[in-house]
C-alpha cells in the first residue's frame, strides 16, 4: 500500500514501434492528434494516477508521448520489442523497473494506444469496479451482438453446420451472454497480476461498453469505423 494508506496507481501505455499490418498505428493521424495522445490524454484527464508511462521501444513514439505529457522514464527492452512480445511481459518490465528504483505501485492500468474513443469518465467508471474490492481486476469488454453458441463452422469438405448443433433450435434469451475483449482498458492489482501473470485473472469483473463507444483497430476497416465512431459520439457532424 501506499504512503499513508494510500493507493498508488500506475497507467501503462504499451505503444511498439514495430506494428507490420498498419505501419506507425500507434501514431497515426486521427483528428488531427497522434492516436496515442487520446490515451495519455484521458489517463491525466481521469486524476487518478500517480504515474502515466509509454513503454516503447521507438523513439519517435517517446517524443510524441512526451510532449502529450506521459513519462519515458527507460526504453523497452529489445526482448520485449518483437512481434512476440505479449502484454503481460511488457508490464512486469515496467513494474520491475520502476522496483529497482524504489517505486512501487498497487494498481495499474494498462490502456492501449490505438484507442482513441477512451475517455476519463471511463476510466474513472471502472476504477471504481476494483475500488470496491471484490475483484482483482477490471476488463473491457463488449457483449457479442449474436449468441456466439450459435456459431457456424465450415468442415474440410466445405459445408457449413452449428458448430454447437445442441443450441440450434434454443431462443437467444435462453442462451447465456457473451463477452468478447474491448481492446482499451484493463485494471489490475498489481499483486494478483504478478501471481497470476494475466491480467484477467480469477476474480475478473467486466466493464461493459457498448459497441458504439470501443473499436480494436487492427485494419484499414476498422481505422473508418474508428472514425465514424468517433464522429457520432463527438457530434462531429464533417470533418474534411
């Protein structure tokens, strides 16, 4: 805990430079902002945080994160600057670095980079799901908008089936709801993410958004959804 008592909360932002299906996604024009810059935007927005950090290993993404006020206090590893690299490692590195230097936190954030209908409101609304003490940890996510038991498959013949043919003929308000990742924001105990090395861990609880309010951007499609999104959230009613 704390000085004090008082609960010391780090955001990470994990921001490589090396993205291959969308080259320099992590700082791409959006609205005329570096994507990135909605992150660290709304982590200093949202007043919760003792830290807000960008671990890359690219130090034009540094320079951007920098002036939009996050802290590179270390380059990431070259360890963790490949295509193999996963979250989960890339945290521990930052909470392991800050630890030799004698600075410990209890909670993290972790929030995406390519994010950028994340808002403080948003953080702060989830915040409170961990606060509350009986998770120990928080996850984004989205409902998925058809019964995924459901789910049609195609076999090596190619003919298509209910890949659960139990569930064909259930009603979708007999089926239990589903959840699929957000792609933006995940609270974690420190102490339970380093004991279960995942951020969704056994005492998980989901915040739930809505399809109109989240968008993973992975394609050139989902950059024009990510900016019609935007749009209609924002009012923007044209934007040339």
């Amino acid at each position: 805990m704390g000085d004090g008592g008082r609960v010391k909360k780090i955001a990470i932002i994990p921001a490589r430079g090396g993205s291959k299906r969308i080259p320099k996604k992590n700082i791409m024009d959006f609205f005329g902002k570096p994507i990135l810059a909605y992150s660290i935007e709304a982590a200093i927005g949202s007043n919760l945080f003792d830290e807000i950090m960008v671990s890359t290993d690219n130090p034009e993404i540094a320079e951007i994160a920098q002036k939009y006020g996050a802290s590179i206090p270390f380059m990431r590893s070259d360890e963790n600057a490949d295509d193999h690299a996963t979250t989960a490692s890339v945290l521990k590195e930052v909470i392991f670095e800050y630890d030799k230097v004698g600075l410990n936190y209890d909670h993290l954030c972790c929030i995406y980079p390519a994010a950028p209908l994340i808002t403080a409101s948003k953080l702060a609304e989830s915040y409170k799901l961990l606060s509350q003490g009986k998770a120990d940890s928080v996850i984004s996510v989205v409902r998925y908008n058809h019964p995924i038991q459901r789910a049609l498959v195609v076999d090596k013949k190619g003919f298509m089936g209910y890949k659960w043919p139990e569930n064909a003929l259930k009603r979708s308000q007999d089926i239990k709801e589903t959840f699929h990742d957000a792609g933006q924001l995940y609270w974690c105990k420190i102490d339970a993410f380093l004991n279960e090395h995942t951020l969704v861990t056994k005492r998980s609880v989901a915040f739930v958004e809505s399809e109109l309010s989240v968008q993973d951007i992975d394609s050139n499609d989902d950059i024009a959804m990510a900016r019609l999104k935007y749009m209609l959230v924002n009012d923007i009613k044209d934007h040339r």
